[in-house]
C-alpha cells in the first residue's frame, strides 16, 4: 500500500524503443526520417503494395514538391534504422507505452512487433461529390483531381488557351471544403491564367477558404489575372443541354441573369479522413473525433497527442493538413517521443496508482473506463506506470475499492474532508468545493489572490480530476458537517481525462437522488463546470452558494 | 552534454511553449518578455465555453505561463528588450536592458495596495494570471507623476521609486523570434469611427469588457446590448490597405463569442457581416450549422458605423433577395480586428539579420518549414512570423524547440 513515505519512491524501468509508424504517406516518411534520425529504429508500415506510396498526388503540388518527395523517399530507402513493411494490415496491438505488441500482418506473412510508441500517419483521400450536385462526369464534367491531371500536360494547356476555353469550377455548395481544398482550386485557377491569353477561369464559390498560408494573395493573383468569381450562397442552376452544362444564377447586385456555358466544368470534391481510422481507433484504443480524424477537438490533445500515452496523431491523421503543418506535427512527435523514451531506461513513480491485488476482483470496470488506456491485467488489474495520468477515474469507479492514488487516497481525502470542515469558524456556513487541479483549482486560488469577495467558510479540496470525487466524499462532507458542496470540473471537452466531467456528473446525479431519501436539501450540492481562467465566476458561483444555504 | 544556453525573445503563448519544451530537456532559457507580465496578448482571453468548451485555447496559455514560471530552467526576464545581438562561433551574445524595476519580486506580496489606491487610472497596470508575479507593474511615467505617493504606499515596502535601468550581457548558443503581432488599429478605418463612439469595440475591447464585467456590456451605459453587429474581417483581406491576408483567427473569436455570449443572453439578437467563414474547430459544419439557427448573417462588410440617439449605431444592410440596402440600428457594433505585424520587426530584423516577407511577418527559408530564418541558429515561432491562432502558434514552438535540440545536437 501506498504511505505517505514511499509516495515519491521512483523505479528505474527498461523501455522499448523502436517507434511504429502506420500510413507511409509525406507525412509517414517525414516522421521516420526525422525520428529514425533522432536515433530510434522505426518501422515504417503502409497498406500499399509498392515501395513508400507518397500522398498519391499530392493533390496538384508543384514539380518542386515531387522532387522533395523524392529525395525524402531516397533518404528513407537508405536509411539501415528504417525498416519498411509493405501492404499491411494491423491485427491487434497491446501493451502500454514503452512496451507495445504490436501483431500485423505485411505482405500475407503474420508478424510480431514490440514497439516502445506508435505514430499514426493515415493520409486523406480526395472524392468526387457530383452525386451531390447531380451531376455525371462527362468529357466536360471532371472532378477536380482530374482536371489537375490534365493541366499536368502541356498540350492538354495549349488546348485550352488555343481555343479560348472556359473553365469553371463548382466550389462549396456540396460541403464546407477547407483551406488545402483551397489551395488546389486557387492552383488549377492560377494555371489556367498562366497558360497564356485565351483560357478564362469562372469560379462560383460559396466561402472562400483562405485561412491559409499565402491564400488571400493567391486568390487575388488569379483575379488579377483574369480569374472570375462569382459568390453565391446558393448552388447555381446548372443545365445540361445534350452534353454541354450551362450555368446560370441570378445576381441581386446588378439585377441580372448570369449564363455561363464552360467548356469544361470542374467540381470540387471531398477532403476526408481515410477509412482506415475508425479501425485503427479500435485497434490502438484511441478517440475518434467527430469528422472520422484520430483526435478530439480537446485543447489538451493538440497538437499531436491522443487519449493514450505514447500513440501520436500526425498531419492527416488528425485534422485536414497542407505539407508544412504536416512537418510541424513531425517536430512535435519528435519532441515527445525523445521525453517519452529517452535513451531506453525511465524513472517512473513506483506508486503512483496502486492495486490492491487482495481486493481486486478482475471485473475490468478499470480497464474499460480508464481514458488513458493504462490499464491491462495478468489475473488481476495492473496499471502502467508510464501510462498512468493518475486521473483517478479508476479508482473511483471500482466497485472493490481496490485501487489508490498516490497523494489523494480515499483515507488522505477523508482526512482533508474532516479537517477543512473542522477549521471553518462556527456560524460561517461551512462549504466545501472539491476542485479539479486543472480548472477550478487555478480559478479559486486566482479568485483569491485578486481579492474577489469569497465566502469565510469556502475549503478547497483538491482533486486531479473531477472524475476522482467519489460519491462517498460528497456524503461524508455532509455528515462531518458541511453546509454546502460543490463539485467543481473542466467543462465538458476541455477534460484533460476526457470523461472525468462526466463520470463526476453522473455521480453528482446519483449524488441528488441519495440526498433526497436522506431529506437533505439539493440545493446544498451542486456541480459546476469552469475553466481555469474563470476566477471571476468562480467567486460568484462560491457567493451564491452561500447565499442559498446562508 | 555540456550545458546549452538559449534566448527565446517574447513571452506570449508562442515564446512561453518553445521556453518550456526547451527546458524540459534541460536546455538554460532566458525568456525575454518587453512588457511587464508574462503571456502576450491571449493571457487576457476569457473562456468561450458554452455549455461546452469551444476549444478556443485561452486556458491553455494560462497552463504555459504555471509551467514556465514552475520550470527551475527557465529565467525570466520582465520588462526587458534586447539592445545588441553579436555572434560568433556558433555563440551570440546579447546585451539586455532590463527594468527599471519599481516593484522588488521579492518583497512583493500582490496585496494590490499600490493599485486600489494609486491616484491616476493607468499608472499601475495589473497582470491578468495568477501566475504573474509580481502582478502589478507601475509605469515610468506613473512614477516620475506621483513619486511621493509611490514612495510610501507599498506596506511591504516593496516599491522604490529611484530604480534604474540596467544592463546585462547573456551568451547563448541558438535563440527564438516569438515577438508576436499587433493587433489592426481600427482609426486606420475612419468610417467606422472607433474613437468617436463608444459602442464601437474591437475584438479585443470585447475580451476586457467581458474579463471586467462578467459579460459583454455597453461600454456607455454598462448595459447588456440586445442588438450586436460583428463586423469581420477588419484590417485583414484589405486590398486598399495592403493587407493581403486573413488572420485566421477572427472567424473563430467572434464566432465562438457570439456563441458564449449569446449563451449568458439567450434574447440577444447577433448579426454577422463577413465575407467568408473560415473553418473553425474540429467538427465545423456542425458548429457553422448551429451559428446559422442562432444568429443572422450578412454577406457583406459594411462601409460606415453612423452614431444614433442613445449611444446606439447605424449600418448599411444589404439586402441579398431584394437587391436594395437600407439602414438598420444596433445597440453595439464589434470589429473582428486582425493580426498585423508587429510594428517592431523592422528593427529586430535588422538587429538579428533575418529577412521579412512582403507583409512584414519574419519570412521562412523553407516554404515547408515556417520556423527556420534566413540566420543558422535563429528560429522563429507563433504569429511574428504569420497569423496564427493559440494552439497554431504552440505547434510551432513546438516545431521551433525541435530544430533548435537539432541544432544544438541534444539527443534524447
Ligand atoms: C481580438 C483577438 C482575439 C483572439 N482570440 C483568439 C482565440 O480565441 N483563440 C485563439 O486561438 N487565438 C486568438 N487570437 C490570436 C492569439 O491572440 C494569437 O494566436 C496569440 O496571441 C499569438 O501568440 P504569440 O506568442 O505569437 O504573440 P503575442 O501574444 O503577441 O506575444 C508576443 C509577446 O512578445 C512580447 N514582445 C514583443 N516584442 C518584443 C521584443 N522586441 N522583445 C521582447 N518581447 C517582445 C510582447 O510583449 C508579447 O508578450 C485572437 C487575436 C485577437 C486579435
Ligand atoms: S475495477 Fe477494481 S476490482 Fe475491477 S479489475 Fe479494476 S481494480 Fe480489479
Ligand atoms: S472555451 Fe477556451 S478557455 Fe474555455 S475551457 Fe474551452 S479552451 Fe479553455
Ligand atoms: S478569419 Fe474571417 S474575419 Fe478574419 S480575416 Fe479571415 S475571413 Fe476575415
């Protein structure tokens, strides 16, 4: 068991090293590049067949970028401290960080990997979207990855301008699009232009994406050049007479019909995260977010982080990313990686959550709620120090109460309980406000310090995460005495353990229902989410509670 | 290793991350900040969450600034500006100006004395975090104005009025540029006549009306608005002014402040004028829908801000079906101001040899890499060298530590 003498005892461990990269796109062989040149033996995994498939085509990148790629591709291929696993499939993977199994299978041939970390690079993949605009492609209907194709021609260019060809592009009415999207359209509209005299760009777009680097000039280069957009919130009409579109909308400024009959209609297409990720998510035990990418929208995630300790979420794999923030999230990784590993040997508390192998039945509540995946078993639970956030989400939920966390024991909060209730002044009325440290902690204590009215009666106990109170803190606060509780947490998506505001609302809930057969008044509990810049309502919040139970 | 000296100049959200990941290898940081406080401008940011969090990352610079000021290899340097860069095997040397210092750190105790009492508003300025100490800094000017009262106020005797100016000489071995932006002076658009109403804020006005009150208030009357405009797009995407390019971050803040707002006051009536949303958060058409249900939005940027009776304000609404604009009154008008380049980057520029881009942000020597300078050892992060929001600007600090441990050869 944990005591107060042994809380800060650290181990010396052996990790694993070798970091497994999925996805051999830019972004994949950057990665191993820069982290196998940190020291680390990589093995570089990809579900392609041929040697390292790089961002198919990298989406209408300039000749300068494919020889980047290339040389990039030469430096990984003769790199002895990168190993390539072609057409793979990842079967399972388990472990903790620093000691990962990962078992995948690379060209038909089962195979069994121990890795110390994992770096997850899925790339994008560009769709069509003409089903939306009901359209079929044609010779003059083309998807935008098409069109850059052919621009990729000379002859295919000397066509449009020789014949005075129009080209316009359908943009933003089937979906948002991004700023990469962007960039694309504005490339193509830009070549078009500097094909020579002849060829006109019409561009109907809804929101202009250019919230990226060098777009607005981008986009006013095209206009200069001759490039014509029309802005609409509404898709266009779009006919099509034997084979040919014509496009036509009313403006509202000049009071007037608009018809355009291209010679070529482009559209736009879909940016979406590869289909791979949902497996990946399920496989590695990591959050998908809402868009289908490896990552939360969580302050505490980015930039490269995800739920679990030691399996990044690079580039594409977490957000839609043009090549430059696709490196930055390499340098990240590269950061984290040579914190998380070292040079192979790490000092992690020996105590930092324990379990009590007597009381523990093996029931794995810990093991499915623990955000972190720390948490694995031989025949009882056993967490991973390296993995750990010492969140305390676990111990609160198991059923044995057979786990502790080092510095906030159910026994130590008990006695933090008793003993801030205890020193409240007779008459104050006495309320006690478990705090998360990452929010409502750094509030109150603001709150204080800037001289905000407070209650005399207002403790604070500190927790590292809401989802640590248990419901029997709360019910012991009231019967040491407490006139009032709160339970104060991150807001909902701003948890650092993710699921610790709600964990810690359920039971406040469970907490009412108590409260009421007991005949305590509910108002006397409440639960509040703040984030730690919040001193202000903090104060108001500890006020009006006072009032209330005053 | 032998011990390695860096200077990372600035101590905004970009400066403070690439100060803490570089110390979390044991890397000396000298941190140089200009003003008093630690933070730059996003540490006096409010929460944007409304029922939920809108990941707007205003905590998490609260979060850098306990790191850095807890990191034992951290040094802080406060009102400090660096006079002279010299370099020489692979060595720069730096002479610092540092203080004067009026408030002792270490006899301060943030009673706030010195601020409640001080005679003139603006003499003693005060942090916005906690975690800047001393939290109060008195101005030249407040203290040349009022020495005798500066002179006995401090019960901890903690003020001296007669502190100078001094100097320091720092040797480090690689430094970082992080000396952020300017926020778009709004007077350079006299139609929106900012300095004549009062009910015409800017984006960053609304932060500290929000900080100070509670909620966003008339600045006339102090009270809740029901009609608010926001105009985007202020400074930025400007062809007159030269300004080709888009903050990237006023979208997000005035979208997710409606938002919050409109949460605290649920009859308030928002309208947005922009000309185009950029993408905001992680699940965008999800927002974007819920922004459409709660708010109407105007697709063009109003010329003229007329002044009407009772402190309210006039705009020209352009009516999309009709074809026809007409007049319409608001309670409170908000520019969406964006980021500019620090007005400083001239002289950092010439005094570090590093170029500038055309728009006057630190130019990169990669296009890939925007972290790398045109100087071996000198690296740059966060908005000095382009629009950048909270979170973009600490991937790039990120970015920024790992090329200088490159650099400096700092295995694992
Ligand atoms: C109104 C407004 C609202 C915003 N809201 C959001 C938001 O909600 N979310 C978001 O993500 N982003 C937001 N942003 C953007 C955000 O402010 C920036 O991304 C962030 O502040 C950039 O940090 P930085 O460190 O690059 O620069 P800064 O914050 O400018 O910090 C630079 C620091 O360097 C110091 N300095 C300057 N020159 C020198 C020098 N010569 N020597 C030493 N020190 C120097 C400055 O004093 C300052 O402390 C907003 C911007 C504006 C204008
Ligand atoms: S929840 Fe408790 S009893 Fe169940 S496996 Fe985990 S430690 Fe054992
Ligand atoms: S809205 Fe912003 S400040 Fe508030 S919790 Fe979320 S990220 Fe933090
Ligand atoms: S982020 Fe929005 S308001 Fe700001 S410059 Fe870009 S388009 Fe305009």
């Amino acid at each position: 068991m944990t005591t107060s003498e042994n809380a800060h005892e650290m181990e010396k461990i052996e990790i694993v090293t070798d970091v497994l990269i999925i996805g051999g796109g830019y972004t994949g062989l950057k990665a191993a590049d820069s982290i196998a040149g940190t020291g680390y033996h990589v093995i570089l995994a990809d579900q392609k067949n041929s040697d390292h498939q790089a961002r198919s085509s990298l989406f209408g990148l300039k000749a300068d970028f494919q020889n980047q790629l290339d040389e990039l591709k030469k430096a990984v291929n003769g790199n002895n401290n990168i190993e390539f696993l072609p057409d793979v499939n990842i079967n399972s993977a388990t472990g903790v960080p620093g000691d990962f199994t990962i078992r995948l299978t690379s060209n038909g041939k089962d195979l069994e990997k121990k890795v110390g970390a994992v770096v997850v690079a899925t790339d994008i993949v560009s769709t069509p979207l003409n089903h939306i605009y009901g359209l079929d492609f044609s010779d003059k209907i083309v998807s935008l990855s098409d069109f850059e194709e052919n621009l990729s021609s000379a002859d295919f260019k000397e066509k449009l301008c020789n014949n005075k060809q129009t080209v316009a592009f359908l943009v933003g009415f089937a979906q948002n699009g991004s700023p990469l999207l962007m960039k694309r359209i504005l490339d193509s509209v830009l070549a078009i232009s500097e094909a020579g005299n002849g060829a006109t760009a019409y561009v109907y777009i809804n929101d202009i994406k250019v919230a990226g680097n060098d777009l607005e000039r981008l986009y006013k280069t095209g206009r200069d050049k001759g490039a014509i957009y029309f802005k609409l919130t509404q898709l266009p009409e779009i006919s099509q007479q034997s084979d040919a579109p014509v496009v036509s909308f009313h403006d509202p400024v000049v009071r007037s019909d608009i018809e355009v009959e291209p010679d070529i209609l482009v559209l736009e297409e879909a940016m979406t995260p590869s289909q791979i990720n949902t497996k990946l998510a399920g496989i590695l035990r990591i959050d998908l977010g809402p868009m289908g990418f490896l990552q939360t929208d969580n302050v505490h995630r980015f930039p490269v982080n995800s739920n679990r300790e030691g399996i990044y979420v690079i580039g594409s794999a977490r957000d839609i990313q043009d090549l430059s923030e696709a490196w930055t999230d390499v340098e990240n990784t590269v950061i984290q990686l040579k914190q998380l590993l070292g040079d192979g040997t790490k000092e992690v508390p020996k105590f930092r959550a324990v379990v009590d192998r007597e009381k523990c039945v093996t029931c794995l509540t810990c093991y499915r709620c623990c955000p972190h995946g720390a948490i694995y078993w031989d025949d009882k639970a056993v967490i991973s120090p390296v993995a750990c956030q010492a969140c305390g989400i676990c111990a609160s939920e198991c059923p044995q109460e057979a786990i502790q966390i080092t510095g906030y024991t159910d026994d130590e909060l008990i006695d933090q309980i008793r003993n801030a209730i205890s020193d409240v002044k007779n008459g104050d009325p006495k309320i006690l406000a478990f705090c998360c440290e990452n929010s409502a902690l750094e509030a109150g204590k603001a709150a204080a310090l800037f001289h905000y009215e407070l209650p005399k009666g207002l403790r604070m106990i500190r927790v590292p995460c809401a989802g640590k109170v248990d419901i029997h803190y709360v019910l012991s606060a009231f019967i040491e005495g407490a006139d009032g509780v709160m339970v104060m947490a991150c807001h909902p998506g701003n948890c650092k353990s993710e699921t610790g505001t709600t964990f810690a609302r359920w039971r406040i809930n469970n907490a009412y229902q108590m409260l009421e057969e007991t005949g305590i008044n509910k108002e006397r509990l409440e639960f509040v989410t703040l984030a730690s810049n919040m001193a202000p309502d903090f104060a108001k919040i500890a006020v009006e509670m006072e009032k209330r139970i005053g | 290793m032998k011990e390695k000296h860096i200077m990372v100049m600035g101590g905004g959200i970009a400066g403070m991350t690439a100060a803490r990941d570089l110390a979390g290898f044991g890397v000396n940081v000298h941190l140089i900040e200009k003003s008093g406080f630690m933070g730059g401008y996003a540490i006096g940011y409010t929460c944007k969450a409304t029922t939920e969090c809108l990941q707007c990352g205003a905590c998490s610079v609260e979060k850098a600034l306990k790191e850095v000021t807890e990191s034992p290899n951290i040094k802080l340097h406060l009102s400090t500006t660096v006079e002279a860069v010299t370099s020489e095997n692979q060595k720069f040397s730096a002479k610092l100006k540092k203080g004067p210092f009026f408030i002792d750190p270490e006899k301060c105790n943030n009673c706030g004395v010195c601020y409640e009492k001080s005679p003139v508003k603006g003499a003693v300025l005060h942090g916005y975090s906690k975690n800047n100490h001393p939290l109060y800094a008195i101005t030249a000017e407040g203290i040349q104005n009022h020495r005798d009262f500066f002179a006995s106020v401090c019960p901890e005797g903690a003020i001296s009025i007669d502190a100078e100016a001094a100097t320091e000489t720092i040797s480090v071995d690689a430094l970082i540029v992080a000396t952020g932006f300017e926020p778009f002076d709004p007077n350079q658009k006299p139609t929106y006549r900012y300095a004549e109403h009062a009910n015409v804020i800017t984006g960053l006005d609304m932060e500290r009306i929000k900080r100070d009150h509670g909620a966003l208030v008339r600045p006339s009357d102090g009270q809740v608005p029901e009609k608010v405009a926001f105009i985007q797009c202020v400074g930025s995407r400007d062809e007159r002014l030269g300004h080709l390019w888009c903050s990237r971050v006023c979208c997000p803040y005035a979208l997710r402040s409606a938002q919050s707002i409109k949460t605290q006051s649920p009859e308030m009536d928002i309208t947005i004028f922009y000309m185009d949303i950029q993408n905001i958060g992680k699940d965008f058409p999800a927002f974007y829908e819920a922004c459409k249900n709660d708010f109407r939005f105007i697709r063009s940027i109003p010329v003229d801000i007329f002044g009407e009776e009772n402190d309210r304000l006039k705009l020209r609404v352009f009516d999309e079906a009709e074809g026809t604009a007409g007049l319409e009154t608001f309670d409170l008008v908000v520019l969406s101001i964006g980021i500019m380049p620090n007005p400083e980057n001239q002289a950092i520029s010439k005094l570090l040899g590093i170029k500038l881009d055309d728009d006057g942000f630190f130019a990169h020597n990669d296009s890939l890499n925007q972290t790398l300078t045109s100087q071996n050892g000198i690296f740059v992060a966060g908005t000095a060298s382009g629009p950048n929001s909270i979170p973009g600007s600490m991937a790039q600090a990120g970015q920024a530590a790992g090329e200088v441990l490159k650099y400096l050869g700092v295995a694992q």
